[in-house]
C-alpha cells in the first residue's frame, strides 16, 4: 500500500461539477498523503442508477422523464441525499452532489454515506397530479436500490414535503408495509421532524455565528446578500433578521434581485414573490441583477441556489467578509484561491448546508424510535452539531495551512478512509 501522489491538475476554472470534485479530491489526497488504493476508491461513485419514468400527462400522453440516482459510498453507513427536480440535470451534476453528500455526512459525524438523485423535468410546468405521479414513478424505478438500511432521499432543489409524502407512500406500498424512515424531509404527523424544514438555514446560521466570533464581526450591526430565495434563502434571510437583527440589504432568485442599502423585511418579500413568482418589482426596494448582488458591499454573502455562480471573473470583485455557502457548489476552484488569498473567510458548502442532512438524521433517529422530539431539542443538537464542525474545520485549516473547504475535505476523507481501511476494503 505505497503512498499515491496523483498528479495534480492545472487549476482552472471547471464548469463540470464533478471534474471540480475530483480536482478537489486531489489536492486532498496529496495532502493526506493517501494510499493509491484508498483515493482510487474515493474519487468514483460507488452505484449510479439511470432510469426512463413515463407519466400519464393530464392531455392523456405518455411523456418519459429521465431520472438518476448515485450512491457515491457507503462505507459510513448508508447512503443519504436529496432528489433534485430541474429541467438542467445532468448525471455529472448529481455524481458530485452525491460525492458532497458524502463527505458532508462525514464531516458531521453522521452515521451515513453519501448519494443524491435527480429527474429532469421543469416542476413549473407540470401540473399537481402530474408532478405526483412523476415523483411515484421515480419511486417505482428505483424502490429496489434504496431502503431505511440502504439509501435514504431527501428534498432538494424544487422537491418539497408534499413530494416525500408521495414517495414515502409509494415506497411503502410496493413493499407492503409503512416505512417512514425510507425518506426524510417529510411534513409533520407522517414521520417528518420538528425543524427539518428551517434545518439548512438554521444550520447554517450556526455556522455563521462560530465564524462571525472568529473574524470578530458583530452580528446584530452585520448586512447580508442572499442569492437564491427558496427553502434555504428565504429561511436565512428571515432567522438572520430575526435572531439578531441583521440587515437583509438585497435578495435575488432566477429572475433577478432587490436591493434596499437599509434592509428588507424578508418575510413581506417571500410574500411578495408567492404572489408576483418573483422578488423583483418589490415595493421599496431597486431592481438590481444577480450579477450585481455578488459585487455589493456587504458583510455576508450567502449563495443559496445552484452551483458555479463565484468563478475567477467575480471573486476579485467581492467585497463581504464571510461567504456561507448554503447551496452546493457555488464556488469554482479558481475562485476560492482568489478569495483565500483576499482573506475572505469562505464556509465551505458541505459544512455550511449540513443542517439539512443533519435534521434528515434526527429524522430516521425518531422514526426508528416511534419517539418524536421537542423543538428545543432538535435545534440544541443540531447547534451542538454544527459548531463542533465547524471548529474541526478551523483547526484542520491552522494544521495545514489550507482554506476552509480544503480542511473540511481532510477532516472528512480521512474518516471516510479511516473506516475502509477499518472494515478491510483496502
Ligand atoms: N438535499 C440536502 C443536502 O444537500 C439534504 C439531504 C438530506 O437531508 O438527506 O444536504
């Protein structure tokens, strides 16, 4: 088992999510001084599952939906991750999303692997009983491949509690029996934990806290920029306003943003934006584009939709002093050396986002036991957490004079590896 130094590819600026995770994976193995055998491993998804789902539309066609879903390893138990539902999903995209899954539940010490999935469809355009049966002949496809023991999914980007209701339900009718803990992020009264739903965005406001002692910045005078206002976004913006009165200076979603240098009342926003379909042409506040959000003298800038938005061409422009990363991937390799380098104090996604994955656990934790938790109880163990990894995160960083996301990455591979070696895989 000699040590592997794999050879180090010219950094640049990626637009294909995996290539960036096996980039990453690199500069991890080199640093970890990992056996060939163990980053040979590691750098390739363990299962890929490619599914056609044909669905009865309401003009009474049959319309067949591309589908996937990636189990990257399951050496820490099994595997966890979302189902995205976006008309630009491609099998690259959900390989590296299943790969973070990974290594997010290894940072955070959950007991899981790492998987994710995805169908191509446009959720806008398919009416309710359509996106229902989508979503149970997904379930149909893959029911096999995943199990409360096996693979569990989660929402993700425009998947939502309605749709793990249906899957969960589908679920248990092929196998005949309830199984509630096949899926998490389920509403409340069907399995679903307190929290979950506000899980992502309360983690990271966890985070955020840690990291805000760290560069000394007072919270309650600090201004944030929130690109992306879904589930994670909007929830962000409203518990950062909330717990400690910070200025929501600008929010944008696919359409465009808005900007009011003395702040925005998030939750008149997302009202706004269920009424209009969007943010922009908010009362009291500028039209601003989501190029210009990235630029804006801000405190905190929280990316929380896709990936790629901080490349080399906008990271030099950046003028906040915290970027928590509450989307997967927001950030290229190009752009976090620069943002290193401008001493901008980057959390890395797959700390930052945890809190979703988090509560997802504490989810099949309760489900297991038939015995549900109080709110104040979820939140202390997901604080508890989510501090704790980000300050392993912050010390791997001091030991190897590295950024953040690259210290995440040592902290969690080196326990992914760990446990093969462990269980005699290499
Ligand atoms: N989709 C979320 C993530 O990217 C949550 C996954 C889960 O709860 O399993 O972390």
């Amino acid at each position: 088992m000699g040590s592997h130094e794999p050879a180090q590819p010219a950094l640049q600026d990626l637009e294909n999510s995996f290539d960036i995770v096996q980039q990453q994976c690199d500069s991890c193995a080199l640093l970890l001084e990992l056996p060939e055998s163990i980053y040979e491993i590691i750098r390739n998804p363990m299962r890929e599952l490619q599914v056609s789902i044909p669905v009865k539309m309401d003009n009474g066609k049959i319309k067949v939906f591309k589908g996937f879903r990636v189990q990257y390893n399951d050496v820490l138990g099994p595997t966890k991750g979302g189902i995205r539902f976006h008309p630009d999903e491609t099998i690259d995209t959900i390989r590296a999303l299943a790969a973070w899954m990974t290594w997010k539940c290894s940072l955070l010490e959950l007991p899981l692997g790492g998987a994710k999935g995805g169908v191509i469809c446009n959720p806008r355009e398919l009416s309710q009983g359509e996106l229902e049966r989508l979503s149970r002949g997904y379930v149909e496809r893959i029911w096999n491949f995943i199990g409360p023991d096996r693979d569990i999914p989660a929402p993700d980007v425009y998947t939502n509690p309605q749709i793990m209701a249906w899957m969960m339900d589908e679920y248990s009718r092929l196998a005949g029996k309830n199984q509630f803990g096949v899926i998490t992020g389920k509403p409340l009264y069907i399995g679903g934990s307190i929290g979950r739903n506000t899980a992502t965005a309360r983690g990271g406001i966890y985070v955020i806290v840690e990291a805000a002692k760290t560069s000394g910045m007072d919270l309650q005078k600090a201004s944030l920029a929130v690109q992306g206002y879904g589930n994670a976004g909007f929830h962000l913006a409203y518990l950062a306003h909330d717990i400690f009165g910070c200025k929501i200076a600008a929010v944008t979603d696919q359409r465009g943003g808005i900007y009011n240098k003395n702040g925005l009342d998030p939750t008149a926003v997302f009202e706004h934006k269920q009424k209009t379909g969007s943010v922009i042409d908010y009362p009291a506040a500028d039209n601003i584009t989501n190029s210009e959000l990235f630029c804006l003298d801000v405190d905190i800038l929280c990316p929380s939709a896709l990936e790629n938005v901080i490349t080399k061409n906008n990271a030099g422009l950046i003028k906040a002093k915290i970027i928590a990363e509450l989307a997967n991937g927001p950030t290229t390799p190009e752009a976090d050396e620069i943002l290193f380098d401008r001493n901008i104090q980057v959390l890395p996604d797959f700390l930052c986002n945890a809190g979703g994955v988090t509560v997802s656990y504490f989810e099949m934790v309760q489900n297991f036991n038939m015995l549900y938790w109080e709110e104040a109880e979820v939140f202390e163990r997901l604080r508890k957490k989510m501090a704790y990894a980000y300050h392993s995160v912050l010390n791997a960083s001091e030991k190897y004079h590295v950024n953040l996301r690259q210290a995440a990455y040592t902290v969690a591979v080196q326990r992914i590896a760990d446990a093969m070696i462990m269980r005699g895989w290499v």
